[in-house]
C-alpha cells in the first residue's frame, strides 16, 4: 500500500505501540482487499463493545490498548451489554454487569463518546454527504450510508478501534465511487404507509440481494427518519445490505439512472412478496413480550407509545429501547412517567439482540414492530415473534394477545 509520510510514521512505531499496532492491522486489511491507500475518517462508530460480544478477549485486547492510546478523532460506541444505570433492577447477572463495565471505562479512557447506542445519528453524531467514516453495527452502516450518504465499510470491533486510533482506514468498497452504484433493482408495488410496511421491504430487499446494493423505486412518498431506520435495520439482518438507494429521497439517489451503470435484474415487491414476509413472522394467541427499538426508538416513537397508554395498563411485558440521552428527553416531555405508570421498562445502552437477562424471564413470545427483533428473536432467545405496527404492539401489550 501507498502510505503517506505520517502513516509510515504510525506503523515504525514512532507514535508508540499501539499506534503501531493498529496500523499494522489497517495496512493488513487494505492488502487483504487491494486497497492502494489509506483515506482519512472523522468519526468512528465503534461495535463489539459489548461483553456477550466481545468476552475476555475482546476485553483484554482494549484494556491493553488503553494503556498508552488515546482516539484521533471522534468516536462513539454501540450498545453495550447492560443498562449502566439500572442493571441490577433489571435483572443482569453481577459479574457480566462489573466486566461490561471495565470494558467500556476502557473506551472511555482513550476518549469514545459513550452514547451507548445503535442510533447515533439521532444523538449528535450526523456525518456530512461523502465524508469518509469508520462505522460499525450493521443499522447504523446502512443509515450512515444511504441516508445520509457518508461512506463506510462495515468495520467490526478491531478495526473500528484501530481507525479511532489511526484516523485512517484503507481505501476500498464503498469508499469508492464505483462500489456505491446499484446491483440490483427492487420495484416496490404496494403502498408503505408503516413501520412495519418499511420492515416488511427490508427483509424482502435484504433477502434478495445479499450483501449487494439495492436500488429501490416505486416509494410514492418521502419516508421519515424511522422509515428509513426501519428499512435499513432489516436489509441488513435478513442479508447484509450495507448501501441502498430509495429513487428520489436518498442523496445518491435523485434518479435511477444516477446509480446505475449497467442493466439490472427488477425483482417486483408486490402484495405476495409483502404477504410472505409477514407470514414469517405470524404469531397468533398469547403474547407475553413487546419491544419497539430495535434499532433504539426516536423521541417520536416514545412519544406515540406514551399517547397510547395514556391511564392504561398493560398486561405483557413491555420494553422500549432507546439512547439515554433520548430517555432524558422523553423525563423532561413527561413520556417516561406515562410511560412506566402503564407498565412499561424503558431500558438504555444496550437491546434484546444484546440482553442476556431475556433467559431469566421465561418469555414464549414477542411482537414487534422491528424486521430486525423478529429476525433474530428465535435463534437468540427462543422468541416466537409477529410483526406488527407500532400501534398494533401497543393493543396487544393491553390485550395480552394477537389475533387478526
């Protein structure tokens, strides 16, 4: 590879070990994918920092980077293993919750911006259109990617954190032009009017082109932030969808023809492709779980739950995920008292995918409003799921059940 005079520096170990380190795991991966040279990154949004992720090895690895390394640039972290604030009312085992919690004072050492969250354009963290990035937490890829047209890669823990350190990551994928056009053409034929419409098409999208990327027409009206979260978030579990292109609303995007540059197979997402999605995620009669926030819920999703439960009780257990500094909000806005007076936990800094303390509650069932919760509820906690609107999870938290 290519390097400039201050990356030759950072891998002589001019700037310490670590620096040096790092460096070497960059340079290795531009040779694995034939990079000609580094490109230089503002933000990192660094995965694996939770402890079912990253256990006693990820652990030790950033303890011992710690030691001597701090972050070139700005760089935040996911969702970690534990609500740091409440893990004990909530149920998380002591000494998961005490390791969760040196790894994380161990990125908070080298200066990472603990939002705790897989939503981090909705706390601050909002790169420009083209900016170079090094973003982990395959939601957050997408969003960065598509919505707001940055460019990243799909960078796991190590590299996050050697990116964080080095400022730099290798030049390839969809740091290039080239990459970022369209591989497939997805021709929407149904209306989008929810949440779960917006799930519905991300798994179709993500089923079908893999790790590709999807060019979407049809979509008649301009989907919100949730929308697009929704969209991304399933894409990427059902495949690994990293960049997708809605014609007409994603920057890249202001025609077909902007992103495409060579004839692409139309896949039709029409009502039998919507109803076979559904289908997979159909469960009917009792339900003792609901979660909304997978990816972690805006203000606005909190403030629709909280107007439904206005003086009302539920009857399942009830999670809304979010970033704390979008509980502090919804404190101040009065949602989180509606809220948990109706029975509802609001839980931070970390999610389901992530929440080991779903064994101890013996739950069967779920329904959601997320692609993503209902793809991996029954590999990961036994979860039989159905996919509803956001709505449609709150009627059933108060009837206990679905039946459509």
């Amino acid at each position: 590879m290519r390097l400039t005079k201050e990356e030759q520096k950072m891998l002589n170990g001019e700037y310490g070990a670590t620096v040096q380190k790092c460096m070497k795991v960059l340079v290795k991966l531009g040779e694995i994918y034939g990079a000609e040279c580094m490109v230089e990154v503002k933000s990192v949004h660094s995965p694996g920092v939770s402890y079912r992720v990253a256990g006693d090895a990820g652990l030790g690895y950033v303890v011992d980077a710690s030691a001597d390394a701090k972050f070139k640039i700005p760089c935040t972290l996911n969702t970690i293993g534990i609500d740091e604030d409440a893990w004990k009312e909530i149920g998380f085992d002591e000494y998961f919750a005490s390791q969760q919690i040196k790894l994380s004072d161990a990125y908070k050492k080298m200066g990472a911006i603990p939002c705790n969250t897989c939503t981090p354009y909705l706390v601050g963290s909002i790169p420009m259109q083209g900016e170079h990035v090094a973003w982990g937490e395959s939601s957050a890829i997408a969003f960065v990617n598509s919505v707001l047209g940055a460019r990243t890669n799909r960078e796991g823990g190590p590299t996050a954190l050697a990116a964080a350190v080095c400022g730099r990551v290798p030049k390839y994928g969809l740091h290039l032009d080239e990459n970022r056009k369209g591989t497939c053409h997805i021709d929407v034929q149904v209306p989008l009017n929810s949440d779960k419409d917006y799930a519905a098409l991300g798994y179709f999208v993500g089923s079908v082109v893999g790790q590709g990327v999807p060019v979407i027409t049809g979509v008649k009206e301009r989907p919100s932030i949730d929308n697009f979260k929704t969209l991304g978030a399933a894409a990427a579990s059902a495949g690994a969808v990293a960049l997708y292109h809605v014609v007409g609303f994603t920057p890249e995007a202001p025609t077909y023809e902007a992103v495409v540059n060579i004839e692409l197979e139309t896949v039709v997402f029409g009502q039998d492709e919507y109803d076979k999605v559904c289908s997979k995620f159909a469960q009917k009669g009792d339900i003792d779980f609901v979660v909304i926030g997978c990816p972690h819920a805006s203000i606005l999703e909190i403030e629709a739950v909280a107007k439904l439960l206005a003086n009302k009780k539920i009857k399942t257990g009830f999670w809304i995920c979010t970033a704390r500094q979008t509980k502090s909000l919804a404190d101040r806005m009065g949602y989180t008292k509606k809220l948990t007076d109706a029975g509802v936990e609001i839980i931070c800094d970390t999610c389901p995918v992530l929440c080991q303390t779903l064994t101890q509650r013996n739950y069967k069932t779920i329904a959601t409003n997320s692609g993503k919760m209902a793809h991996y509820a029954p590999g990961l906690w036994h979860l039989q799921p159905v996919l509803l609107t956001l709505e449609e999870c709150v009627k059933v938290a108060l009837e206990g059940k679905w039946e459509d």
